[in-house]
C-alpha cells in the first residue's frame, strides 16, 4: 500500500499556485464512496489507482498483525541499533501529518493515455478546509519543481468561474487548481478542463470512468471497503504487447493470443481486515475458460497435519502447435526428445491436477517437498518413469522396487554417506517425486490410510473459510511453523557469528526476540483462484497476502543471504578476545529451537523425517509417525 500512496501523493502534489475555492463539492453519486475518483476519472482511462482514506488504511495498519510484530518491545529493542543506521525520513512524516491535519482522502492518479509521446496524466484528491490549508503542502514540491525546470513559466487559463494555473517547461507540462475541496493535476490542460465538467456534471461533459461498463463490472467483483484499488483497461496494453511480439518476430500463438483478446480489464484491490491483509484480483474476461478440469484437490491426502505449504493447480500440457510457437529453436522439446519421451506421452500420461507440499519435521535441518501429479493413464506413466530413470547420474544409480502394486526409483549414490536419495513413484492415481525415499513412502502411507490430512486441521479450515472454493489453484502457507523453523535455525547458527565485526556493528545478536513473540501474531497465508461466467477471481489473505510475500521475500532472503556470507565469511584476523568457533553438532542432536549444543561424543544417529541422514536402503519403509494435531 505504501507503493500506491507515495506514487499518488509525488503526482499529486506537483504544479502550480492556489487559487480561491469554496465550499466542498462532492462529485455525482454514481458510484460507492470509495469509488468517487470514478466518477472524475475519463471513461477511457488506461489505469486508474485510488487510495479511498487514508486515515482508514492509518488505522488498519495499527491494527494488523504486522504493527503488532512491530510494536514488541524486544522487536523494538533488537531493531533498536540497526534503525539508528538507517536515515531518518522527516519529510514522509511531515507529509502525511500535513495530510492528516486537512483530512485528504480518495487520492487518485489516472493514466488517460500511452499513445501519446508524453504519457497524459490526471491526478487530484480531496480535503477539507479553504486553499490556504494546502500552502504548506504544495510550497515544497512547487519550488522544487521551478528549481529543477528554472526556465518554466507559470501562466493562468481562465474556464468559467475558475481561473487554471500551468507550468511549461520543455520536458514537463502541468496544470492543475483547487476548487470545491478538490486538488487536481493534470499533464493536459484539455483533461483538466474534462475533470471540471465532470465535477459539475455536465450534460456534454466527457463520459467518465464510472459509467464505463467494463469497469462497473470489474469493481463489482471486489470487496469493499478497501484500502487502494488498480484498474487496468487491457486492451491498450494488449495491443502494445502484439505490435512489440511482431516487431521482434517473436509471434504470439493464435490460440494463446485469443485467450489474451478476451481480456478486457483487470482490477486489484487491497486492504486491511482485523489483523490481516487481503488481496483481491479480478480478470474480466467473459468466455475465457480454462481447458484443465476443476481442482478436486486430490493431492491433499498426500500430506499430514504437520504440513508447512501446500500448492495445487489444474494445468494443461501445451498442443505441440502451441509449444513451437513458443519455442521457436525448440529446445523444449529437444530436452523431452533427449530425456526419450515426447509431449504426447506426457498428455496421455497425466491429468490435470499438480500440487508440491513441504513438511519440516522438528529437529529436521531441511524441509522435505514432494510434488504429485495426477495419473490419467498409468501405462504411460510407466513408460515415462522407464525413459526418465534410463541413464543415471554419474556415480549413481536407480534402484527398482515394487511395493503394495506401486512402482519405486531410488536414486542410490554408489559413494555412501550421501545424505538424499531422489525417489520417484508410480502409483494407481499419482506419480510422486521427493528428495528421500522415506518422504515419498510416508506421503503415500498417509494417502492409503485414515488418519489426518492438512485440511483436518483448524488452522487450514480457518484460513480457507477466509478465502473463495478454488478450482483453478490453492495455495497455503503455515507461516507461523515457518518462521519457528527458520528463525530457530537462524538463531542456532547466530554463535558462527560471533567476533564478526560487520555483523556486531550492524545487529546485536544477544537481543534477538524470543520465537514466541513473533510468531504468536503469525496466521497462514492463503490464496485461492477460481472462475466465474464473466472471468477470473483471486483472493488472498494472511499478514501478508501471497502477492506481498512473494515481494518482500526476495528482499529478505536477499538480506539474509548477504548477512549469512559475512557471518561465516573467516575474519583474515581473529580478534584478540574470539573464542574458538563452536564445533558443528550432528544433525540429529541439532535442534532448530536452540543453540548449538556444546561439543561432545556424537549419539547414535536416527533418521529425521524430512531428510534422512545417509541414503536409505532400497527396502527402508518409512518410519511410524506419531499422530499429532496442529
């Protein structure tokens, strides 16, 4: 959210002087309140985002589990030192106070146009009070934006009772006023003038956004209310994306291209709801259908209740048609020709219906993924899984096993001490890969039994209340075991970094917050898709949703990743007061909850579910798991 508010607000408050105003004026009632930008907006807009209230969004972000993550006393003190090191942003605290102090909401910023050599750009917001309450707003961005163009001139336009204030300048072209409790910008003066007749709503005025039909129906398959909101007319940037592909001779497939033309528009919106957040997609695209069958989630009974991530979709292998369009050189299919098995076999093989889970038992160093496949016809399969396992890996064989009717690959390393086992299954209804036997064993031992599965659980019934039945694809993410599990193991490798003095300066490794205290606020993250008559419905929801934790991912694991190489980065000079680094602890007596344990004779090892210490043998079962709840 705070993307769209920074980018609304650095539009927005660019231009000119003030002239006079008078009491508020609110636009015509057409649309809900959190839509009233609609109604400004031009019916032909290319995108349009929208912040409703920002004093709302203030309050659910303080609500949100985030902020109370945040507001934990040792969060605050951990972050205390590496804050200090980071410059302090007067000005954004500035901005948003004067923001608060005249009430300003229903921020908008609208894209009329990307056929033009200069994109057109209409943006405003309303307030309360008289002009003089935006003189402390405005005074900054409008002497920085004469410091920068030094030669741009100021001007006025009289139209109507109003007189429009503009700035010309060689690269930039802004005219902008305040009137009835509306700030408004545009890059245009002629879309300046069409925002003022709509807010008079007049009987010639241009046809505005909430009028338009793909945009009214878009809106009403979003929840309100929300915090912001993107709508995106697809059409223009379609066909952008055509005239780029056949500019580059990369040509777009026919089939694929008649899917792209029935989308129409696509909305976004996102916001705060208790604790959490939600995203919410809609594509409008009536008559897109896909051609995998609805998810039946058949791929559930493969996992425990102890299962961290679980995602499902219905997908369809591509026509070879289809494929050579997109790989013009063909290496796609040089890689299956090479592996001996080509896209037909794949179809006829497998169904619809995929899904990868991850389980991380405690005590377990790594997690343990498995990916399924639903079978549509089991002799191909195995021909498939005969082809796949033909050449080994170098220093390696596959072992074949049949048990209980289902047909096993186990990767063996001919050197022992190997600490995975590649494992490939063929059963009645799935083909199944994992990283260890024992995992791809355990998930179908569950499959075959009654005890329970991931959606018995109160914690994955809860979350998916939140959320639309998915029958396009489903995801769910235990995000508070997750951060049990990373941060233990991270806390248990933090004495590594002791003496480290780039890490000392930065970070102080003592006041790390107990696991509780984070993860107490933590809840899954969750995400269905699913289709409706008029397009395709995404909902997400989690303290953050799936779209933010993709994002924010990347940066953390990126910091992390940086922070790990210098923490075992050797100093080229110990200091004088190190003591010596910790001795590595056997991975079945090294718990992800704690330090490592002080060095000493090494138990017995027993095999963790999740990632077995040495290969197994081709005749391991897997080992009796407790039955345990979340």
């Amino acid at each position: 959210m705070e993307k769209y508010l920074l980018t609304a607000v650095s539009i927005a408050l660019l231009g000119g002087g003030l002239p006079s105003c008078s009491a508020q004026v609110k636009p015509g009632a057409s649309v809900p309140g959190d839509l009233v930008f609609a109604d400004l907006v031009p019916g032909d807009a290319v995108v349009a985002l929208s912040i409703p209230d920002l004093k709302r969004a203030q309050t659910g972000w303080k609500a949100s589990a985030l902020y109370q993550i945040w507001s934990e006393p040792e969060v605050q003190t951990f972050l205390g030192k590496p804050l200090s090191k980071v410059p302090s942003q007067p000005e954004l605290i500035s901005l948003l106070s004067k923001l608060d102090a005249i009430e300003a909401r229903n921020f908008f910023i609208s894209l009329v146009s990307i056929n033009t050599d200069k994109p057109l750009v209409v943006a405003g917001f309303a307030f309360k009070g008289d002009a003089a309450a935006l003189e402390t707003l405005l005074a900054k961005p409008k002497a920085e934006l004469k410091k920068k163009y030094p030669d741009g001139k100021t001007g006025t336009i009289p139209f109507g009772h109003r007189t429009i204030e503009t700035f010309d300048a060689k690269d930039v072209s802004l005219a902008s006023l305040v009137t009835g409790g509306w700030y408004f910008i545009a890059s245009d003066v002629s879309q300046l003038k069409n925002v003022l007749d709509r807010l008079d709503a007049k009987g010639d005025a241009p046809p505005s956004l909430a009028k338009d039909a793909d945009f009214k129906s878009s809106v009403a398959r979003v929840p309100a209310p929300h915090d912001a909101l993107t709508f995106v007319r697809a059409r223009p940037i379609l066909d952008k994306i055509f005239a780029l592909a056949a500019a580059t001779g990369k040509a777009i497939p026919d089939t694929q291209r008649q899917r792209l033309e029935k989308i129409r528009a696509v909305v976004a919106t996102t916001g705060f709801e208790k604790e959490k957040l939600r995203d919410t997609v809609f594509i409008l695209a009536p008559g897109l259908k896909t051609d995998a069958a609805p998810l039946a989630l058949k791929s559930l009974p493969f996992t425990s209740p102890e299962t961290l991530l679980f995602l499902t979709a219905a997908v369809t292998i591509p026509e070879e048609s289809d494929l050579a369009a997109a790989d013009p050189m063909g290496q796609i299919s040089k890689s299956f020709a090479d592996a001996g098995f080509n896209l037909k076999d794949v179809r006829a093989a497998v169904g619809s219906e995929s899904a990868v889970q991850l389980d991380w038992s405690n005590g377990a160093l790594y997690p343990s993924p498995v990916f399924s496949v639903e079978l549509k016809d089991r002799p191909t399969a195995l021909k498939l899984l005969a082809a796949a396992t033909a050449k080994p890996p170098k220093d390696s064989e596959w072992l074949a096993r049949t048990d209980d009717g289902v047909e096993y690959r186990i990767l063996t390393a001919k050197k022992p001490g190997t600490p995975i086992a590649p494992t490939l299954a063929v059963t009645g209804t799935h083909f199944l890969a994992g990283i260890s036997q024992v995992d791809v064993r355990g998930a179908i031992a569950r499959a075959k039994g009654n005890g329970t599965h991931l959606d018995g659980t109160p914690a994955y019934k809860s979350a998916m209340a939140e959320v639309g039945k998915a029958d396009v694809s489903l995801f769910y993410l235990d995000t508070k075991s997750v951060f049990e599990r990373l941060y233990g193991l991270g806390r248990s490798l933090s004495p590594y970094a002791q003496g480290n003095k780039q890490i000392e300066d930065t970070v102080d490794l003592e006041k790390l917050p107990a696991t509780e205290t984070v993860s107490r606020h933590l809840t899954p993250v969750v995400w269905t898709q699913r289709t409706l008559e008029d397009g395709i419905l995404a909902e997400s929801t989690g303290p953050l949703t799936l779209n933010q934790l993709v994002i924010s991912g990347l940066g953390i694991g990126g910091f992390a990743a940086a922070t790990y190489q210098r923490a075992t980065k050797p100093p080229t000079e110990p200091p004088a007061s190190s003591s010596p680094a910790p001795q590595a602890t056997p991975r079945s007596t090294l718990s992800p909850f704690t330090a490592p344990v002080p060095p000493g004779p090494a138990p017995q090892a027993t095999p963790a579910r999740g990632l077995p210490l040495t290969t197994p043998g081709p005749d391991e079962k897997p080992p009796v798991q407790p039955k345990t709840g979340r």
